[in-house]
C-alpha cells in the first residue's frame, strides 16, 4: 500500500505510546446504493446508524426504481471505524442519498481525506451529485461499483464515461455486503488520496 505515516513525534500518547494515526473518508452515493451496508460490513466496531423506516410520504419522494424491497433510510450519517494497519485507523462517514439531507454534506465532508463514491449500474446518474460535490470541492474519491445480483455489468471504461470522470479517476468494483470488497475500496481511495495531496503538495511547493 502506497502510504507514509506522519512524524511519530506528532502520534505520541501521554504515556509515551505511538498512536495511531486516524484518517477520515466519505462513503457517498445514491440512495439505496449499498453505503450503509459496506460501512456496516468493514467496520471493526458496532456501526452506528440513523436510519429511519420508509414512510408513505417519503416513497412518494424517493425514487424506489430498482430497490423496491428498500424499507430504511439514512437520515443523517453512518459511523465506523477500521484498522487498516497498526498505525493507521480509518474513521468511516456514510452520508445520505437523498436530496433533502444534502445539507448535513458540508460538515460531513470536514476534514475528510478522500471519498468514496458507490454506483449500482441500474441507477447510474444517481451518481452525478455525488461526483460533481467532490469535483467542486476539490477531494480525491474513487468509484466503486456495488454489484447488485441481476444488474448489468459495464466495463469499468464505460462507467468512467457515463460519468464523464477525468481518466486519473478510479474506478472498480465491489461487493459492498463483503468485508475483504469493502476493505480492498478503502484500501484504494486512500492510496489515491494520499498520491492526489503529494502531487498537490508538489505542485505548490514547485
């Protein structure tokens, strides 16, 4: 894995122990795209959930194209946590699919160093807002393409120009209800990330 830990002088404990560094990362998507499972799947602790169950007024909103059988949704955020080496801890941030929770993004995104955005074929545009927030923004994030059963399988080319994603995005695929998937994304957008703000850094230090 492509990954420098910080000065250990800066990750010392008051008893003199090294701690371990703590990354954060975005899980983003559509609605019903799998966020809440790959978190619920990789995280080494009780996840934590705001989910909400579905109510006749919210499906009237809510496009249940392809996830009919979907009776939760996250209204806030998802939490957990993974220890991807001895010194390094991802903190994990699920955020919500749906339009009228998009306001809760900015304070998500604080901090975070790199994204993950996930992508069920049946619903690819879902993806849109997601991608144009971190362009916008400025962060690195990957594409993760959660392999519903019964979804057609792109190539992995056609999905970076559906999306019309800039080539150095990447993109891969995944199965967001199994840990070792889940961990190989993470694994994934932090190496990305880390590449992404080395280059940055080079470039304003030039």
């Amino acid at each position: 894995m492509d990954y420098e830990p910080s000065d250990s002088a800066d990750r010392t404990g008051a008893s003199g122990e090294l701690m371990p560094t703590a990354v954060k990362i975005l899980i983003a998507g559509g609605f019903g795209v799998g966020k809440t499972t790959l978190v619920g799947a990789v995280s080494e602790t009780r996840p934590l959930r705001t989910e909400e169950v579905l109510t006749e007024e919210g499906v009237s909103v809510d496009d249940l194209s392809g996830i009919e059988t979907k009776t939760t949704t996250t209204v806030a955020m998802d939490f957990g946590r993974i220890s991807i080496t001895d010194d390094l801890v991802l903190y994990l941030f699920g955020t919500p699919g749906q339009d009228r929770f998009w306001f809760v993004w900015d304070e998500l995104a604080l901090g975070a160093l790199g994204a993950v955005v996930l992508a069920d074929t049946r619903r690819l545009a879902d993806c849109f807002p997601s991608v144009d927030y971190f362009e916008k923004h400025g962060t690195p994030f990957i594409v993760a393409v959660n392999c519903f059963e019964g979804a057609r399988q792109y190539q992995l080319d056609e999905v970076t120009q559906a999306l019309s994603l800039d080539p150095g995005v990447p993109v891969m695929l995944c199965d967001a209800r199994r840990r070792e998937s889940g961990k190989e994304v993470l694994i994934a957008v932090l190496e990305h990330a880390m590449r992404t703000h080395r280059r940055v850094s080079a470039t304003t230090a030039g």
